[in-house]
C-alpha cells in the first residue's frame, strides 16, 4: 500500500507577519521620536523617559518574536518526521519533484500525462537556470499514464557532465486541439541519507535533496533475481518498477 507524505503546518506565517507589523511600527516609532527632538523647545525639553521606556517595551516584544521563531523551529522539527525518515534509508521511494542529480551518468525522472499528448517536448535544467538537454518524444511516451525520462547527463555538446548536480526537468504538453496536458513528475529511488535544514526534514534520493514531505510512496526493494535449477532467471511478474509498495508501520 502506498503511504502518502506527510504535510505540515505551522504559526510560521502568522508570526513574519507579526514581525512585519512590528518593524513598521518600530521604525515610524523611532521616525516620530526623532522628529519631535529636532523639534522640540530648547527651553522647554521633553521628558525623553517616556520615549525611552518605550523602546525598551518595543525591544522586548522583538525579542519574544525571535524567541517564538526559534520553537516554532523547534516543533517543526519534532513534527517532521525526522525519525520516520531515518526508518527510509534504504528503501525505494518515490516523490514528486523535478529535480534530481546525475548518478552512474545518467539521470532518471518519471512523468505522468493525464491524456493522450500530441506533442511532448522535455528539457534538462541545471542550477543555474540553463538548458543543457532538449528533446521531443515520440511513440508510446506520447499516451496517457506514466513513462520514464531517461537523460544520458551529456550536455548539447555531447560533453559528459560530472555526477551530482541539481537537474530539474522541464515537460511542455499539446494535446490535438492544442491544450497543455495536465502532467505530474516524480523521482524514484533509494534513500541514501537523511538530514535537517533550516527545520525541514532533507532526504536524499538518487544524490539529490529531497523534501520529505514530497514523499509520495515508499517501496520495498525486490531482492536480486535469484538463478533456478535449470540455470534460468526467476523473477517477479506484474512488479512495476521491479519494487513492491509497503506500509512502513507494518
């Protein structure tokens, strides 16, 4: 049974708003004190204790802002899943994103088409935003239902590009009467490592970073093919691809 990702929610939001508010206020506050200094009666000056407790007031619901992002951070960590997804390394996962990194010289993505396409043309994205592979299929990877995109890592000078990197991949869709066709992506592949950045559960898949809450499905890798009696090859029938969907709490 496939087991869906898990998503989160925090105050994250409500308190950069917050904050927002509160620099404005802050900064118009010290714009209003500054101004009535300049102008204020040189022989006649203002009491400047008022003005002066109220930055310390204003100083200390700053501070208790820092402190709410700080265990904000906090339960999102406890909340992640981080021990869930360190239960994931090795096994076979697969998650919508439309990056990946090149692994043994190649770089794999799977995609889904909604509909019969008419035209479906793919392109290879690095880092830094430039387009390294293009291509437009044909046959079969034209029908509805999932295919996989398999790029060989060479660039379009036929140059071979080093393992790792960030590779996003880019699908643009027509079906006959024009449409885009509506089409998901997703990588799929051991998880290697698992990691916390800026509070966000990290795995990795295929050497690239990947949310853990992007998550879609996680597998059981099949073992090797075992050899029979008669010095054939036994396999599995009807596995796609060759994994085998688990519940992890099983």
């Amino acid at each position: 049974m496939a087991v869906s990702g898990v998503a989160q929610t925090t105050g994250t939001e409500a308190t950069a708003g917050s904050r927002t508010r509160l620099a404005e206020n802050f900064d118009t506050f010290l714009t209003l004190l500054t101004t009535q200094l300049k102008n204020q009666d040189p022989l006649s000056p203002m009491d400047s204790t008022q003005f002066t407790q109220q930055m310390v007031q204003m100083t200390g619901v700053e501070q208790q802002l820092l402190t709410n992002d700080l265990l904000t951070k906090l339960v999102a960590n406890s909340n992640s899943g981080i021990s869930t997804a360190v239960s994931l390394i090795g096994k076979e996962v697969r998650a919508v994103t439309d990056t990946t990194a090149i692994k043994g010289g190649k770089a794999e993505w799977l995609y889904d088409l909604d509909r019969d396409a008419e035209e479906v043309k793919v392109e290879v994205i690095d880092a830094k935003g430039a387009t390294v592979h293009s291509s437009t299929l044909s046959g079969e990877a034209l029908k509805a239902g999932e295919h996989k995109f398999t790029w060989d890592g060479k660039d379009r000078s036929g140059q071979a590009l080093p393992n790792g990197g960030a590779y996003k991949l880019r699908i643009t869709t027509k079906d006959t009467a024009g449409e885009a066709v509506p089409t998901s992506i997703y990588v799929q592949g051991l998880v290697a490592g698992v990691e916390q950045s800026d509070g966000q559960t990290m795995l990795t898949i295929n050497g690239a970073r990947v949310p853990w809450d992007k998550v879609a499905s996680i597998y059981q890798p099949e073992p090797p093919a075992q050899t029979g009696d008669a010095g054939g090859t036994e396999t599995a029938s009807g596995s796609d691809p060759e994994d085998t969907p688990i519940n992890p709490a099983g």
